[in-house]
C-alpha cells in the first residue's frame, strides 16, 4: 500500500516523538556523566578540591532534574494516538449503526408495508422536479401543489415557481398557469415583485363589456395570497381592491376582498 501523505497532527506526533527520544537520550548521558564523576572519585587520589566535585554533583542533578520536567511536560502534551482516535471514531460509527438499527426496527413496526418511506421517496422526487429549471412546468407546478399539500415548500422552491408566475407570457391558456402557480405558493411568503404583478393582474381581470371579473380560479388564487401575506398597500392597490369590491359578481368574494384592506363587508 502507498503512503499517504502526512495530516498536520501525525506531524506533531512524530516530531513529539522525536523530541521525546532526545530528551531520553540527553538524560542517559547525564546519568552517565554523574556515574562516571563518582568513579573518578573512587580512583583517583589525585582530587584534592571537593568544592569543584561537589558543585558538579549539584550542576548533574539539576540538570537530571529538568531534563525529567521536560520529559514529564512533553509526555502531557503529546497527541492521542492514532491507534486511540481509531477506536473512538469506531466506537462511535458503532453506536450510529445500533442507532439507525433501532430506527429501521421502529419504523418497520410503525410502517410494516413501508408507506410512509414510499411516500418519502416520491415527495423527495417531487421536490427534485419542482426546482428542476429545464422541465415543463406544468410538471413543476404539479410537483409544487403536492409538496404544498404536504408541508414541504422551502424557500427555493416558491421562489423557483414564482418565476414561472412572473415570466409567463399572455396568451392563451397563461391565466390558468398563473393561478396555478400562485395557489401553489399561497401559503408561502411572497416577494414584493410577485405582490405587484398580482394587481396588475387583477386588474386586467376585469371585463369593461360584461362588467364582470373573469377566471374565478385566478382571482381566488390572488385572494388566497393577499390573505396570507402581511402586505402594505400602496394607494393604487388600495383603489384595484375597492374597484373589485364594488363590481364583482359575487359578493362573498367581494366581501373575503374587503376584509384583506379592512373595508366594510358587503350585504
């Protein structure tokens, strides 16, 4: 097998290590001087000046003392062992394992025909196609509408359909797209961009010639969002709104408009 290349704590450990070996070896040698001094003095009739081995048995054994200090301190400081670190990041893969076993057990007598991890796997796959950019977006929306269904909107995801909303083009069939995007992100905090394009919308609701708003489904679906946001009306909004109160053709939506603006309700 290759070696791998060194992690900064294997460094610190070897070069502890090493120091570690030194200082052993410093403190033979001292040892070993302290030795030899005595047997000098047993043999050597010569010494007369025992003021000059004296002091150097003391400098020896304070020598012998910090070198033991210094070994003491190291040994403190050094690193856990790999070999240790290995069998507490074991020690704790085990303990997951027995964690996850226990939670497949539970759910197995919970859920014993796994539906609820079916249901799991598709809404994770509704997700996915929600904020897929390239896909239709009538499968996008659809996508939406269950993970609205169940709670599971995130904020990437509303702002993902509220494009949808905001770049659909006029034309045949775009109101439909539009209030099926807002009643998809109904509950979901909104931005000011997608509040303005819902009265510009609202407003081109409204049929001069007939004198009625058109595309039920789309009005409710801009009411739903009014209802839930927490928005501050500019004066021009506020008179879209009183415009719809006093026309539209059914008053219980009138008068769900009227409680959005805190107008009077409509008898």
């Amino acid at each position: 097998m290759g070696s791998s290349p060194s992690s900064p704590a294997i460094l610190i450990y070897n070069f502890a290590i090493m120091i570690n070996r030194l200082l052993l070896l410093l403190l033979f040698f001292s040892v070993s001087s302290l030795a030899y001094v005595l047997y000098e003095q047993s043999l050597s009739n010569q010494l007369t000046d025992t003021s000059k081995l004296e002091a150097r048995m003391k400098a020896l054994n304070e020598e012998l003392s910090l070198l033991t200090d210094k070994y003491k301190s190291l040994k403190s400081s050094l690193p856990v062992p790999i070999e240790e670190q290995l069998e507490q990041i074991s020690s704790k893969i085990t303990q997951l394992d027995n964690a996850v076993t226990d939670h497949s057990d539970l759910l197995k007598k919970v859920d014993p025909n796994g539906l609820i991890m079916d249901t799991e796997t598709w809404i994770s796959e509704m997700y996915e196609n929600a904020n897929r950019s390239e896909q239709n977006k009538w499968s996008r929306l659809e996508s939406a509408e269950v993970l609205d269904r169940f709670n599971r909107m995130d904020q990437d995801t509303v702002d993902g359909i509220a494009d949808i909303y905001l770049n659909e083009e006029e034309g045949r069939g775009s109101g439909w797209i539009k209030a099926r995007a807002l009643g998809s992100i109904a509950d979901m905090e909104v931005s000011n961009e997608v509040k303005d394009k819902m009265f510009e919308d609202l407003k081109g609701l409204y049929n001069e010639e007939t004198g009625e708003y058109g595309n039920d489904w789309y009005v409710d679906s801009i009411l739903r969002n009014l209802e839930n946001q927490n928005f501050t009306y500019t004066p021009e909004q506020m008179e879209i709104v009183y415009e719809l109160i006093e026309s539209h053709q059914n008053p219980t939506v009138a008068n769900r408009f009227a409680a959005v603006v805190g107008a009077e309700i409509i008898e």
